[in-house]
C-alpha cells in the first residue's frame, strides 16, 4: 500500500506558492522604486522558503501518524535534529 | 538592471530543472554563475544558492511524490544521519586535511560513477521474501516502459554510515547532498535511479534549511537577488520533474554521472591547491 502523502505534497506546494507571491510582490516593488517594501516581502519570501521544509515535516508527522510509525519516527528526529542545527548555526552565527 | 536579473532567472529555471531531474540541487550551476558571471561575492551566492537547494526540492518533492517515485520513508531514514553526521561530524571532519579528503572523495566519486556507468542498464535486483529488518520494500511505475517495478533498499546500516560521514563533509567541502545520497540509494542500496534522483530531490530541502538560517543571521543572503533565483528554480524545478518521467533510466544515470564527474573535478582541483 502507497504511503500517504497528500498533505506533505500540500504543505510543499503552500510554501512554494505564498513564497513564489511574497517574491512577486518584492520584484514588483523594485520595479517601481519601492526598495523598502521590495526588502520586507523578499525577506518574508525567504523565511517561509527556509520554513517550508520544517512544515512538510510536520504534515508527514500529522498524516503518517496512524499508517506509519517508522516514517513519524524519522521525520521526528530529522526535524530535531535540524532545529538543533539551525540553533547552533545561529549561536555560532553570532 | 532588470536584462541582468531576467538573465539570472533564466539560468535559475536552468539549474532547477536540472536540479531536480538528477537529485542534485542546482547549487552547482547556481553558485558558479553567481560568482563568476555576475559578480557576486562567494559567500552570498552560496547563501542564494542554498535558498535555491531548498525551490528545487520543494518544487521536486511536491511532483516526485505525487508521482511515487520519491521514496519519502527511505529518504527520511537516510536524513536522519545526514544531518546528524553534519551537526557532530563537522567538529571531527574538521581536525582532518581538506585537502586530502577532496582528493579523496574526487577518487572515491570516479569509481561510483563508473560503477553507475557499468550497471545502468541493468533492471534492478528481483524483490524475494520479507524484508529484513531495516530494509524497506517498496514499488514504483516506470512512466517510459509503464511497468510497475519492485525494488528493495538494501545495506541500510552502511547506508546509513555513509550519510553520517557525507554529512559530514558537506560541511567541510561545501559539497552538496545529492551527489552522495543518489549513489549511495543506487550503487550501494540498489534503488533504482529513478526513485534515487527523485528521493534525493527530497531530502535536500531539510539540510539546506539548516546551513541558509546560519547565512540568513549572517546577512549573507541577498533576499531580492534570493527572490529571481528562487523564482526561476521554482519554475524549472517543477518542469524538470515532470519532464523526468520522459527521460529513460539509463539516460538519468548518464547525467547524474556527468554531474559526479564534474564534482570529482572541483574536488581535484581543489586537492591540487589550485
């Protein structure tokens, strides 16, 4: 039997989606000499680009849960893991 | 100004359908074109390019598992000690010559792709009895022939040895995860190619997010210049997963094997102190 996976693919595509239209927003912006707003949605863009990962992890958690313990498992400890990386990245970053 | 950045986007659409079509990333077209066409400085275009590592498995994964060839349980499983390998590994990788691993891993890169080279025609391993313990059993259908094809991930405990020290060293090196995790599914576990670029297409996105949130609180990321790139690799990432399904298998191996060679050249080059 398949593994499920619809949300997983709906979280990917949600965050590639609302990214791709804070990204538009920023590129529009630019082109009309507005930097600060063209900044603010870019940088926007890029954190739910960066976060998007982390929300498919959890939508594989929320739907597996039932069908499919190893997965949950694994994709608890990845994103454990990466929370520790991305903590320890920013304190070195300082 | 904006002929450059229509410029930019148009390599990005490019390195994102490649990217995804092999398992790779993009980074390797990303940063290069970058740094060396457009000026860029180094660390910046990393930074962009991670952010592009992450479009092109967003983009990818999305297709690749709704198609069923991205495997997600065995990329899980084989991420889980990736990014183990890169948060403990990195301390110990680091005690060690650089550039003696690069010359290393460009040797090591050189006989896997010519054993990809060697086996690339040949169907994968019949799938007999129960899985062992930590082998997982799974199917997928070939788009070009139409068959459904079974196959076993085999050797995952040295799979898994594999990712902790390429976690490792993708620190180190600067080396992206997807010329180690599509070898390491079809040579070492015998995953056919398919669902290795696809389940690798997968397991990018997670260890890229670490390493941006380290440029991110840098500032080493130009987010409008982030912004056309992650466009362009959304847009070719996406065509380059729906256009992997009419590329035959032997042909998917010959790309990715041009793309290790590649690899394996940097790494020389940089074993030789250029």
């Amino acid at each position: 039997m398949r593994e499920p996976v619809r949300w997983t693919i709906l979280a990917l595509r949600a965050g590639q989606l609302t990214a791709a239209a804070f990204f538009g927003v920023a590129l529009v912006a630019q082109l009309l000499i507005q930097p600060e707003l063209s900044m603010s949605a870019a940088t926007i863009g890029v954190l739910l680009v960066i976060a998007t990962p982390a929300a498919s992890l959890l939508a594989t958690i929320a739907e597996s849960w039932r069908s499919d313990r190893a997965t949950v498992v694994a994709a608890i400890l990845v994103l454990g893991v990466l929370l520790v990386a991305s903590g320890i990245a920013l304190l070195i970053g300082r | 100004m904006i002929a450059l950045e229509l410029f930019v986007f148009a390599a990005a659409v490019g390195a994102g359908a490649f990217g995804a079509l092999v398992g790779v990333g993009g980074g390797l077209i990303i940063v290069p074109m970058l740094s060396v066409f457009f000026g860029v400085e180094v660390h910046t275009a990393i930074g962009v390019s991670l952010l592009g590592v992450i479009a092109v498995s967003t983009s990818g994964a999305a297709s690749y598992l709704h198609s069923g060839f991205a495997n997600r349980r065995l990329g899980l499983t084989l991420l889980v000690a990736t990014a183990a390998g890169g948060i403990g590994g990195g301390y110990v990788a680091g005690l060690l010559d650089a550039r003696a691993l690069s010359g290393l891993f460009a040797i090591v890169l050189v006989l896997v792709a010519l054993q990809m080279l060697r086996s690339r025609g040949r169907p994968p391993e019949e799938v007999v009895g129960e899985a062992a313990a930590l082998e997982i059993d799974a199917s997928y259908r070939e788009p070009t022939t139409g068959e459904t094809i079974g196959y076993r991930a085999r050797n995952v405990p040295i799979a898994l040895g594999v990712s902790v020290v390429a976690g490792a060293l993708s620190g180190l090196m600067g080396i992206g995860g997807g010329v180690v995790n599509v070898p390491t599914m079809n040579v070492l576990m015998g995953v056919p190619i398919r669902v290795a670029t696809a389940t690798s297409t997968f397991m990018l996105g997670a260890t890229a997010a670490a390493s941006a949130v380290l440029y991110l609180s840098r500032g080493q990321i130009d987010v409008v210049l982030a912004a056309v790139v992650v466009l362009g690799v959304f847009v070719g990432a996406t065509v380059g997963a729906r256009l992997s399904r009419r590329v035959p298998r032997n042909v998917l191996s010959a790309l990715f094997v041009l793309v290790a060679g590649v690899f394996a050249a940097q790494m020389l080059i940089r074993f030789a102190g250029v």
